[in-house]
C-alpha cells in the first residue's frame, strides 16, 4: 500500500510496502536521500547517501563546478496522479535559495501503488548569474564516499564482486558484462573508432561506463540494481561507478551531457527521468525488461505496426556496389515477387564520393541517384538510401566546410 510515513519540516517519507523513498529537506543531511527495496526475504537492498546536481564548466579549472542539492533546503508539494503505470504520488521538493543562491530546481519523484521502480528527475532549471556559465550535465542521482547495499546482509555489497552491464553508445559501440577487479576502456582502441563509437566524455572519471542504462549485481547474493534513463530526448546519459577499494564507493552517478551549453541560451531545463528498481536473486535481467517496458510507454511518436522487409546492398557489395549491380538486383526481385515478397530495396553505402559528402555521387552511378530510385519506385518497390549523418572524412568537404563555421563562432 502506498503511503506517506512522514511528512514533516525536517523528512519526508513515501513507501509502497517494497519500494521506499526517503528524502532529508532540512538539516544536517539536507538535500540527501535514500531509495530501499524490502525482499520477500525480508532483506533490504538500498542506494544511500544519495543527491542530485548539475556540474558545469569552470574557465581554465581543471575540475567541474557541482551545484549539488545538498547546497539547499527544500519544500515538498504532493500531487495524486493516475498515469500509464497506475496510480500513484508525484512529490516535488522546490529548493529554498538564499539571495546568495543564483541557481534553482525542483527535484522531482514519482511512485507508484503496484509497480516497484522509482522514477526521478531535475526539473524547473533556472540559472540567474550575469554570466552562466556552460552545461557539462544534469545529474538526478550521484552518490560519493558511500557503500553500495546489495549483499544479502547488513554489510555493504563488496565492490571486487560486483558485475556491471555495460551498454554501448550505439550500434557499433562495445556491450557486455564487466566484472568488480577489472576496469572499463576510455573508449575503442583505435582513433578512427574513438570518433564515432564513443560519446566522448570523459570528464567524469571512473572505473567503469555504460550509457543510457545499466544493472549492477552482488555476485555472491546476486541481487541487482537497475539504473536507466527513460527518456532520452534532449541528452546523451551515461551511468559512471568508481571506487577506492571493496569497500568505499568513490562514485556513482547517472546523468545527462549538455554538451556546454548554457541555460540561459537552451530550451532543456530539466535531467532526463532516471528509472531505479531492485531485483532479488539472478532477477536483474527482469529489471532491464521493465526497464524497456518503461520507455515504450513514454515514447511519444507513433510506431509502426508491422517492421517492414527489404534488400540492403551493403552485406553482400559493401562500398563495392555500382549502378549495374543495383539494377541486376532489381531485376531479380521484379521476377521474384510472388517467391520473394520484399516491401523496399535500400542502397548503402558505396554511392558517395566520401565519407560525410552523401550529396555528391561518385563515377559507379553515372545517372545518379534519382534516376536510380525512380528505377526503384516504378518497378513497386519503396526505396532506401544510407547514410551516416555524423560521421565524416577529415579530408572531405562537410568536415571543412563544419570547421569553417566553427571558426565563424569563435571569430
């Protein structure tokens, strides 16, 4: 049953029975707060020691500025709410600022009556210096110099045995399980796939790195903890745990990149919404599923019905693909239709004279592309074509032309 235990100036308290949330707004520990899962064991799994923040830039400083809630005091307001995951509560603790205090937010969190995973986030965002400074990221949970709780005791869980998910920054990206005594790669091995196959932040060290999710597991009680970004409109999230040695938890910390950008100049005032759950004895491949569940039920574009089949030249030509292979391709699907029933025939890469200049053909299709795709269309096929938006040559055009504009901003 969900229900407040305290409300007072000092604590707030909210639990559904097996999920808790408990928030300090005033005091010693103000702007801290701890999230505790009850097993049917009658074990407790906790992340404790918990606060949001948002870190920025700093001119010629070697380290981000953390504008941490532990800096304020707060005011919560409760409001009743009925979503797409049921009924619940939404608390918002507002941060009380003194004249001094130029930044200000909300931290808000959302907890349900029949669902056991928490949803958080910074929101309301304002930074009312005379001059912001820049955005590096927008952190609705970091805990630092604490223990983490997922032992099947009442000691903390012993960091040389845990296991990290670690999930890649795209489809090429690394994505696989590390383990408490090894340490996580700066990214791919090489320069060329540091360029695209990593978000490049690395300004918040640790041991190890996953975007956008991942599930952390005490191998001997093999209990877990999900961390997940549920909407991923506006930032690029990562998850970062570091520590000292089995004991001390030097870091965690879930947040989204802003990239340097001010406040004053963006529409984004608020984190992305972090989803935290606990799951009980190997069940943490359960929390990643709920996980998803989650997103989709946030997603707000339409989704197709049915996923759509078609032909791609890229695995079996690669770049060796020509005008002619194309059109002998054609020929065999327009004989084949009853056989070989496709919805689309897709070009990939191989047209363009470079990397990153996808608007100008190279030799091996000398009609070019529309004529190409009208080929396609007229034959009763919908037609495709690749490209790779951010990746380009150094040598090419798009790059020269992208550092000339930069070079207009700085001038």
């Amino acid at each position: 049953m969900l229900e407040i235990i305290l409300d007072e100036k000092e604590i707030f308290e909210v639990s559904n029975g097996i999920l808790g949330f408990k928030f300090y707004k005033l005091g010693e520990k103000q702007g801290i707060y701890k999230i505790y899962f009850k097993g049917i064991d009658g074990e407790t799994l906790a992340l404790k020691e918990c606060y949001a923040c948002i870190n920025f830039h700093q001119l010629n400083a070697l380290y981000l500025r953390e504008c941490a809630s532990t800096e304020y005091s707060f005011e919560n307001l409760i409001e009743e709410i009925n979503d797409e995951f049921g009924e619940g509560l939404k608390i918002v603790f507002e941060t009380v600022c003194s004249s001094s205090q130029t930044i200000s937010f909300k931290v808000q969190v959302k907890l349900y009556e029949d669902n056991n995973f928490l949803l958080i986030k910074i929101s309301d965002i304002e930074d009312k210096n005379e001059d912001p400074l820049p955005v590096h990221s927008i952190s609705p949970l970091t805990i630092k110099n604490s223990n983490l709780w997922l032992a099947a005791s009442k000691m903390p869980t012993n960091l040389h045995k845990i296991s990290w998910f670690k999930n890649g920054w795209q489809s090429w990206s690394p994505c696989k399980v590390l383990f408490g005594t090894q340490k996580d790669k700066k990214g791919p091995p090489t320069k060329m796939f540091k360029r695209v196959l990593d978000n490049q932040d690395y300004e918040i060290k640790g041991r190890f790195y996953s975007e956008y999710c991942t599930v952390i597991s005490d191998i001997d009680s093999m209990n877990s903890v999900i961390l997940g970004f549920v909407t991923l409109k506006d930032q690029f999230s990562r998850i970062i745990i570091d520590y000292v040695n089995d004991k001390e938890l030097k870091l965690l910390t879930a947040f989204g990149c802003m990239d340097g950008v001010r406040f004053p100049d963006s529409s984004i005032n608020s984190s992305e919404e972090l989803f935290i759950t606990f799951k009980t004895k190997k069940r943490g491949y359960l929390g990643l599923i709920e996980y998803a569940k989650v997103i989709k039920a946030l997603i707000e574009e339409t989704r197709i019905d049915e996923v759509p089949v078609g032909w791609c030249s890229w695995y079996y030509y690669y770049t060796k693909i020509t005008q002619e292979e194309m059109l002998k391709n054609l020929e065999f699907f327009k004989k084949n239709k009853d056989r070989l029933p496709i919805d689309f025939i897709q070009l990939d890469d191989g047209y363009q004279a470079a990397i990153g200049d996808y608007n100008i053909i190279n030799e091996k299709f000398p009609h070019g592309l529309y004529w190409l795709f009208n080929k396609v269309n007229q034959a009763g096929f919908q037609s495709g074509i690749w490209t790779g938006p951010f990746f380009a040559h150094k040598n090419e055009r798009l790059y020269a032309a992208a550092w000339r504009r930069a070079d207009s901003f700085q001038g």
